[in-house]
C-alpha cells in the first residue's frame, strides 16, 4: 500500500535503537526523507547507513547529541529542509520509589520527556499548517492509560504530554489545514531497554 509520503521529509528522535529506530526504518522504505537524532554518535552513523541502504533514493541525515539542549534541537531542525513528520522519542527516566526522587529528578524527567516534544512541535507544527501537511507522532508510554508503579517519573512526565497534545490536536487552525497530532502508547517491545529492565528485575 501507497501511503502517499514519498519524498516527504521526517526528524526521528532517539532513531538509533529501538521504537524510534523502527519508526525510521517503515519511514524509509515509504520513501521519506530523513533527519535521524540520537545521542551516541557511532550507533546513529550506523542506522544512517542500515537506512540508506535501504532506500538508495532518500536522503538520510544524521544529527548526533542529546535533543533536549538548545544547540543540538536546532541542528536538527536545520539539517531538515521541511519537517513534514516530526516523530518525538525519548528514553524514559529510570525506575524506583518516589520517596527517592530529588526535585532534580522531576526537572530531568518532564524536560526529556514532556518539555522538549513540546518544543518541537512548537518549531515545526506551523510550517507544516501553512504547507497542509503535518504529521506528529510523540512515542509516550502504555503507562500513560495504566501508570505502573515503579515508574512514576514517567507516569507523570508523559502524561503531561499526552495531556498537552490532546488540546493541541484540537486548535481547528492545525486539524483544519491537514495537520494530525497523536501519541503511541507502546507496551512491551523487545527493545534494548526493555531487556535491561527484565534483568534489573531478575537481579532483584
């Protein structure tokens, strides 16, 4: 099936492992152009090329560092000549009991994961109204529906951001110029992180 988006482009996060590296990888062979972030430069440059690969017709651009600072989202944003699909990804914070958790704690889970989706959706949500076509895609969490209990730094940060998209959603000037804006809620992928959890468990 044809989905229509070749030649488009598209900024993945976190698109060397895992969620985000899947999402990159059913973008390519679609045809979409690519702007891949990740913090680890050598496992990025990688996928950049599993993508190419792929794909020899598509341009793949890889911006390595941590999205969630200023220079390093700007990078991206520049590296990408329009963001027709923007999927936000990020790793989530670590587990344990609240009773544990700084104020620090909070600060760095809700910035990774609910300030800087934000932030790029606030970047690119117009232009893709004005162009009439946008697509977002913020991978969040099935604990956003059913909170898990050692997670509650993730339970709160990204049910900030699903809070936060589904009023945006609704402004009629992005719904109304072809603009859809919508969160993945994944439960268990055999990714690398969910293998790290399972064996923190185990050891436990």
């Amino acid at each position: 099936m044809d989905l229509g988006i070749a030649g488009r482009w598209a900024l993945v996060c976190a698109a060397s492992k895992g969620l985000g590296k899947g999402c990159a990888v059913a973008l390519a062979r679609e045809g979409v152009n690519l702007v891949v972030n990740a913090r680890g430069d050598e496992a990025l440059e990688a996928t950049a090329a599993e993508l190419r690969a792929l794909h020899p017709a598509i341009e793949v651009r890889s911006v390595a560092g941590d999205i969630g600072r200023d220079e390093v989202r700007r990078a991206a944003l520049d590296a990408c000549p329009q963001v027709d699909i923007l999927v936000n990804n990020a790793g989530g914070p670590p587990p344990g009991d609240f009773r544990e958790w700084s104020r620090e704690d909070w600060l760095r889970a809700v910035e990774a994961n609910m300030l800087t989706p934000i932030e790029l959706i606030r970047a690119t949500v117009d232009g893709m109204a004005a162009r009439g076509f946008g697509r977002v895609v913020s991978i969040t969490s099935a604990a956003v529906k059913a909170p898990i209990d050692i997670l509650g730094l993730s339970n709160g940060a990204r049910s900030g951001l699903t809070g936060f998209v589904a009023g945006l959603a609704r402004q009629p000037h992005l719904a109304g110029r072809n603009v859809t804006i919508n969160n993945l809620l994944p439960g268990a992928f055999d990714t690398e992180r969910l293998r790290q959890t399972l064996n923190a468990a185990a050891r436990a």
